[in-house]
C-alpha cells in the first residue's frame, strides 16, 4: 500500500471515527419529564408565598394552562408592560417583575402559535420571576422592610414603557418610606432604582437585593451535553456556569465577593434573566437550590447602606430579561456590562466559534437569508485555508506523477520493507514532496465542523432561521424524506428523531452523500480490495450518520465537498495530472458487475 493511500485512508478514518464518537457521547437530546414540585414553597427571605401547583394540579391542554395563568394573573392589582419587544405585567403584590412574554419570538414556526413566555407568576407551572427588597440591618424587622408580600401603591405612570417609567411607593408606618422606579428600554433591559426615605427619628442599616427564583427546572430542559442550562455569573471578568444539578443546597451555599463589575442569573438554550448592580459597585452573589420546596434562586446582595434620620438613599440596579441575540448583548457590553456576550454558550472551542458566528453574523446581514450566508461563510473558510489546501493537492498531484517511480522501488526491494522505506524518503526529499500533506485539509475541516455545530446549536440567529422551499429552519434535521419523494407524494415522512427518519433521509443528506462520492471519483479506486471496500461505502455511512444534523451544517458540508471538488480537479489540472471523474465511475460500475457475476 503506498504512502499515499495510506495517508488518504488514515484522514478518512480518522474523520470517521470523531464524528462516530461526537454522535455517540452527543446524541440529540430527549425531552425530560416536567419536574414536581412541592405542594407548598415560602417566601426566600422568610416570608410565605401563595402554593405551588403540584404536578396533579398542573393542567394537561395548553388551553387550560392559558386559563390557570390568566386566573393567577388576576389574583394581585398589576402594572402593564408594553414596550416593541415585551409585554406583560408587574405585580403590586412585592412588586415582583413575573408576567414577561417576548413579542418576536413565537413557540414553534406556525405563525399562529403563542409567543414565548418568559416569566411566570408563582402560582403558574414553573414559575419564575425577578423580586427586589431590603434586608433589615440592626434595629429593623422583616415587617420593616419591603418583601414578597408588600402591597405597593402606585405613586406615578400607568404603563411601563420605553420612555415612561413607573414609580411603585410603599409607607411601612415607622418613618419609612421606600420607592422603586421601574424602566424599561427598546431591548430587554429594566433599570429598577430602590430608595428609602428615613424620617424615623433615628439612624437605619438596610441592604439591598434582588433575587431572581424559579420553581423547578425549566419545562424544556434540554440536558445536553454541547449547551450550558442553569446558573452564569460574571464575576470581576471570570465567566462561572453551573447546571441545575450542581447547585448548592441552601445550607451550603456560598457567597462571591465582587468588587467592580459582574452579573448572575439563569440562561435557557436562548433566553436569559440576570441580576445586573451598576458597574463599580461592590456586592455579593449567591446560586442555590432549595431541595425541600424545589426553589432554584440567584441572588445579588449589595452592600449595607446607612441611613440617617431626616436622609434618603437611592441604588441603581438593572434586570435583563429576554433573548439572548448577539448584537443586543454586544452592545449592552459596550455600555459597560462586563463580557455579557460570553453569556453565550461558546464552548471550549470559543476561539474558533466567536469568530465565526461574527462572520456568519455580518454575511447575514448583506444577504439577508441565512443558508446562503452558510454557504458565503464556507467560500470565505475555503479562501482562507486555500494556500494550505494549494500545496495539498499539488504533494498529491505530484504523488501521482511519482507512482511509475514508486511501483519500481516496490520491486527492487522486494519483501525488505526497511529499504523500501529509505529508497521512498530519499525519492520525496528529492521530488520535495510532503506525502503527508495530503491529510491536513480533511483535519482542519474536524475543528471548524465541530465549532460551526455549537454556533447553529446554540444561537438565536439559527433558531427557525429560513432558507427556501421546505428548509425553513435551518437548526432542524431536513424535513424532507425519500419516503414521500421529498413531499411529491401527498403523505407525511416519518417524524423527526425516529428510526424511520434516519432510514428515509432528506434531499440534503442524500446530495451531502453524492458530493463526497464525487470527490473520490478524482482519484481512480485503490487496488486494495480492503481499501476499495472502505471508499465505497464511506460517503453513503457519512450520508446517514449526518442526515439527522441540522440542516444548516449539512448545507455547509455539502458547500464545502462542492468547493474543494472544483478546487482539487482544476489544481491537478494545472499540475498536469487530468483527472478522469467520468471514467473513474464507470470503472466503478464495471467493478461492481464483474463482482457480482463472479
């Protein structure tokens, strides 16, 4: 076997075997079970709250579900939210942001399903909200100071909007007076300024807080290993993740000291909340989990502020709540949020995925449809690694040219394997050829592979990103199926994730199998009949082993075969060397008749 197809079979194999291994630790993940949660929970600073449903209570239909938060919604007096992206309510019962649905982002691809809800009231199934209060310093009760349960009053606006906030007031009948105004910009962002007022006769320690809870895990939980669900916090530029499983119970919980900048909060695959003090203030985080009511709670706790009798005291902090779109939380990182695009899974690979989801990103942008961006994104990869790739197909070009010379040390060496060696080494230094050049294009395309997976995984840009025709989420399998002739036929395929699904493959795997078959079809087929074996059936275990990936990356795998097919042939051809793809087919076809006829 030359060194060669050796080199070309140890890439392939090697390709094989990270994407097998990638498939197998990294499955697609399954929906997990709505966790229960207990029949009662309290108030996290101590006080009661109303009761959680039970998983009995929780109503099956989507419809009766709609009713019970209607219902819950109705139970305190509220503060409507209408901004161009958030609607939903403030609760005058604690003053609790807990009614939060996103105007741009709908369920699922049909226009008419509901838009996504962020927040949910307590009372509601998985119920998450932000809360916001004081902790009594000496000298100060629970009953002194705001909580879960205060019913604030109205002092000014009726609509929290861009451009008119909303201020709450609640008198605790001692000398006290506290405040929150509440502001909201065009994003996502609330501004939530605490005051008190001390007209009590004497001097007063209090902290603030904000808390942000939610009842159970999430719902949609995905649980897979590529994507970070749970608890991020930034704390004084170090980026820290904990997944649900992992959080504290209360008795254990630590505080984080952070001196000059950072946030914590809970991040879903595409949706976010987070606990934001203003940058240059000194505060503590926390993130635990309260086994006995089921209570997953991030709290922010800034320092102790004394207030003398006839003084106020005014802090500033700000609550995310919303989608997690690069170009927002880029540009709230500009204003001074710490790292808040790292609130985005990268990975790992981060240096490999930023940069190209920036590229994607600003292609998008110029072309306005995103799996012809994929494609423009693949063009610019394969203009960047052309030089490498140049001087690839010219050491195999020249690797063929050496092949009369190669078959005649074979020969002279007979069955002494160390001559042969040193015979073929002397011959590449001499020809200046790099027999292993051959392998580097096929190895640097497993990284990008691998990072351009977690940017379609893990953005909002991909998520029911459209292309044309049937391919109108580009972060989904390929909904087409040879079973229903790519949808000539009047019958459903078989539904995602199943069995039946991989078997009947979509238009896109299928052309991803047939771009790969093409490519070797440059070359003429091995003399090898292990090596024949493995050539042939390696482009169709590629097609159904990537039929269930998103599409988006199929599209970019299919773009890439496609390039570097029209790459090498027209570089060999300029190296002299003619590559007889029409012939090579049919030699493969004569092949398998004589085969079968012996």
């Amino acid at each position: 076997m030359d060194d060669q197809n050796k080199n070309l079979i140890l890439a392939t194999a090697l390709s094989f075997v990270v994407i097998l291994v990638w498939f197998v630790l990294f499955p697609p993940p399954e929906p997990e079970p709505a966790p229960e949660p207990d029949a009662m929970t309290q108030e996290i600073e101590g006080e009661a709250l109303a009761a959680a449903p039970t998983a009995a209570d929780v109503p099956a239909s989507p419809a009766a579900q709609a009713q019970v938060r209607e219902e819950t919604l109705a139970e305190a007096p509220r503060i409507e939210i209408d901004t161009p992206r958030l609607t939903g309510s403030v609760s005058l019962l604690g003053g609790r942001i807990d009614d939060l649905s996103l105007k741009d982002y709908r369920e699922t691809r049909d226009p008419d399903s509901p838009i996504v809800k962020l927040l949910s009231p307590v009372g509601t199934p998985s119920a998450y909200y932000a809360l916001y209060g004081w902790a009594p310093g000496a000298g100060l009760s629970l009953d002194q100071v705001p909580g879960a349960n205060t019913e604030w009053t109205v002092e000014s606006g009726d609509t929290l909007a861009v451009g008119s906030p909303v201020t709450l007031a609640w008198d605790n009948g001692n000398g006290l007076t506290f405040r929150r105004e509440l502001s909201v910009d065009d994003e996502y962002m609330f501004t939530v300024s605490q005051s008190v007022e001390n007209s009590s006769g004497g001097t007063v320690s209090l902290a603030p807080y904000g808390i942000l809870a939610r009842h159970g895990e999430p719902a949609d939980l995905k649980n897979f290993f590529i994507l970070h669900e749970g608890v991020v916090s930034m704390a004084d530029g170090t980026l820290d993740e904990i997944d649900y499983d992992d959080m504290p119970p209360a008795a254990e919980a630590a505080e984080t000291a952070i001196t000059e900048n950072g946030w914590i909060g809970f991040t879903d695959h595409f949706w976010m909340s987070t606990l934001i003090p203003e940058p240059g203030t000194p505060f503590k985080v926390s993130a635990l989990h309260d086994t006995a009511r089921d209570i997953f709670q991030t709290t922010a706790k800034l320092s102790t502020e004394t207030v003398a009798d006839g003084q106020s005291t005014t802090v500033t902090t700000q609550l995310f709540a919303g989608a997690k779109e690069w170009n927002v939380l880029r540009e709230y990182e500009k204003g001074g949020i710490q790292n808040f695009i790292d609130s985005i899974d990268w990975g790992w690979f981060f240096f490999l995925t930023k940069p190209i989801f920036w590229l994607l990103h600003n292609i998008h942008v110029l072309i306005g449809n995103m799996g012809w961006s994929i494609i423009g994104l693949t063009l610019i990869i394969k203009a960047v690694l052309f030089p490498l790739a140049y001087k690839s197909y010219v050491s195999m070009a020249k690797m063929k040219e050496l092949q009369p010379q190669m078959e005649k040390l074979k020969e002279a060496a007979g069955d002494d394997r160390q001559k042969l060696q040193q015979g073929m080494m002397e011959l590449y230094k001499k020809e200046k050829v790099n027999p292993a050049a051959g392998c580097l294009p096929i190895l640097l395309q497993i990284p990008i592979f691998f990072s351009l997976y977690k940017v379609i995984f893990v953005t909002i840009e991909l998520r029911q990103a459209p292309w044309f025709g049937p391919f109108q989420d580009l972060s989904a399998p390929d909904p087409t199926s040879i079973m229903n002739l790519f949808g000539l036929l009047p019958i459903a395929g078989p539904e995602p994730g199943t069995l039946m699904a991989t078997i009947f493959i979509g238009i896109l795997p299928l052309l991803l199998g047939i771009s790969m078959w093409l490519q070797q079809k440059l070359n003429p087929a091995p003399t090898d009949p292990t090596q024949q074996m493995i050539f042939a059936w390696m482009p169709w275990v590629f097609m159904f082993m990537l039929g269930s990936f998103a599409s988006g990356l199929v599209v970019y795998w299919i773009a890439n075969n496609t390039i570097t097919f029209t790459q090498q042939y027209l570089i060999m051809r300029s190296q002299g060397y003619k590559p007889d793809v029409f012939g090579n087919i049919k030699a493969g076809f004569r092949r398998k008749a004589k085969s079968e006829k012996d």
